[in-house]
C-alpha cells in the first residue's frame, strides 16, 4: 500500500516557518487579492487565503467588485495597487466574468508583483530558468515532491493536462529540475500507454475517476491536482481512483488534503518571496 502524502500536515508546517520569517521583516509582507463577481467557489478561495495571510502575519487587503464592474474599472484598481508600496503580491480570481479580458488583466499586474507568476514577462522567465515565484500548485507539488526526498531528476514524469496555470507550468518545473516530461491531454491517442510509463504521474485533468490502477506503473509517485464536486453529494474527489490505485503506487496524494493545501502554503511563501525583493534583502 502507497505512502499517502499528507499535504494538509506538510502546509501547515510551511506557512508556520513563513510567518516566522515575516515575523522578522522591517515591514508586513502585504497581499493583495481581487474577486469579481459571486461565484461561490472563488469566494472561498479568497477568503482561505485571507486567512492565510492572517496566520502568516502578512498585510491583506481584498477587492470585491460586482460581476458588471467594467475592464477599465479593473485596470483602474490594478494601476493603483502596482503603485501601493504595502502591497507585494496582487492576485486577480480566476475566472472571470466573460466580458473581461483575462490577459488584459494580468498584464496590467506589475511583473514584479505578479504572485501567481501569470503575466506573460514571468512565463518567460520560468521558460529561462529565471522567475523569482512559480504559480502555486505547481511548486506546491514539487514542495511536497521535496518534502518526501522524491528526486526528479532523470525520472519519467507524465503530466496529465496542458493548462495555462497547472500542466504548462508543471511540465516546464520538472523540466527545469531535470526530469523527461511527457504531457497529455484531450488530443493524446493512448492515455493509458503514456501513464504507464510514468514514475512520477501528476494528473490536472477535472475528469473524475479518468485514472485506473492499469494505467499505473506499480510504485509510481501519483499526484492528483483535480478537486471535482460531485453534484448531488457535495463531496470532491480527484481525477484518481484512489481506492485501487493506492495499492498500486510507492506514494499518492490524498483529495482533498493533497495538492491543495500546498497550493495554499505555496502562495504564502510567493508573497513573501517578492516581499524579501522588494525590501532590498533578496537577489532576483
Ligand atoms: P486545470 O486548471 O485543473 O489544469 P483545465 O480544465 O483548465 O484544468 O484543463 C484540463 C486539461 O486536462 C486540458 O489540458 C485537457 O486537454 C486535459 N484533459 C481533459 N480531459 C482529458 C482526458 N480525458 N484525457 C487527457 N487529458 C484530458
């Protein structure tokens, strides 16, 4: 039976080191997170991370606009935040209203406070090898990949998603650390034949039960991203069975109490990256 990775242990023990760090800064590491709209999801992800930038003793201010707030409106606000010296790091909550311009969005976002590492000057510098932060829930897994002496370097990794904020940038972190990776998605003709040869599978795909024990190598490293809400019961599962894959692989992550604690932690210590740069005391 797997190693089940305990990512909710793991994240606490992260952001409590962090708000030791911050502790012992000139000034509050200062976030700040904007939600457009009233989508119940997206709410709750801002408000956890409100509240984890009080258990991390960081400054947070939050931006509630109505869903019918226009996109000069919004780049209004940004363009005051970039020019707000309390604040390193400015989130925006995906997704947004469809008549928005998310990528007019986030190029409005100072590069140098991009904490999500969206804008497109940071992909470049993640595609060089050079960005100060990663987007979360990529460097949440490698973290947790870390934390449990899980080497990367040379190993097969097959990644299960090509999205903007997970798979791309997921793919491009093993490969900075010297993994072979293969990405899938909707298009790859024989899933099962690419996952079978991962040692380490990490799978973003939002499709409920799409990975079987038969599609894992035994003693694989599986990493489960997704958080899918089953509609009548409420409850969320990953896109893993679970159950029999955990028979199978060296080591899974649990959903929830896997990745997403990570990608918590992750944020927290993003903002305190920039923090640390913009008061002179790291190197980019
Ligand atoms: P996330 O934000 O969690 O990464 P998205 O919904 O934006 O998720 O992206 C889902 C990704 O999963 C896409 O790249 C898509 O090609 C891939 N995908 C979806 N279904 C399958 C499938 N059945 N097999 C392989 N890849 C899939």
């Amino acid at each position: 039976m797997a190693v089940i990775f305990d990512g909710k242990s793991l994240a606490e023990s992260i952001k409590r080191k962090i708000m030791e760090e911050a502790a012992n800064l000139p000034r509050k590491p200062g976030l700040a997170a904007i939600l457009v709209g009233d989508d119940p999801a997206s709410r709750l992800y801002v408000n956890n991370k409100e509240k984890d930038c009080a258990a991390c003793g960081f400054f947070s201010r939050r931006f509630d606009l109505p869903a019918t707030v226009s996109e000069e409106e919004l780049l209004g606000r940004i363009d005051r935040i970039n020019a707000n010296a309390a604040i390193d790091g400015i989130l925006v909550q995906l997704p947004l209203p469809a008549s928005i311009s998310e990528r007019r969005i986030v190029e409005a976002i100072a590069p140098e406070k991009d904490v999500d590492a969206f804008h497109p000057l940071n992909v470049g510098r993640m595609v060089y090898g050079e960005s100060p932060v990663w987007p979360c829930t990529p460097s949440g897994i490698a973290a947790m990949l870390d934390a449990y002496q899980i080497p990367i370097d040379g190993k097969v990794c097959v990644m299960v998603g090509r999205s903007d904020i997970v798979g791309k940038p997921m793919g491009l972190l093993l490969l900075q650390r010297n993994g072979t990776v293969i990405y899938c998605h909707r298009h790859t003709r024989d899933l099962a034949a690419m996952t079978r040869q991962a040692d380490i599978l990490i799978v973003a795909a939002g499709c409920p039960g799409l990975i079987t024990s038969d599609m894992v190598k035994a003693d694989a490293v599986v990493i489960d991203v997704a958080m899918n809400r089953d509609p009548t019961t409420g409850i969320f599962t990953g896109d893993v069975c679970f159950d029999e894959v955990k028979e199978k692989a060296a080591c899974i992550t649990p959903v929830p109490g896997g990745v997403g604690p990570m990608t918590r932690a992750m944020l927290m210590r993003n903002v305190l990256t920039l923090a640390k740069l913009h008061m002179g005391l790291a190197q980019p």
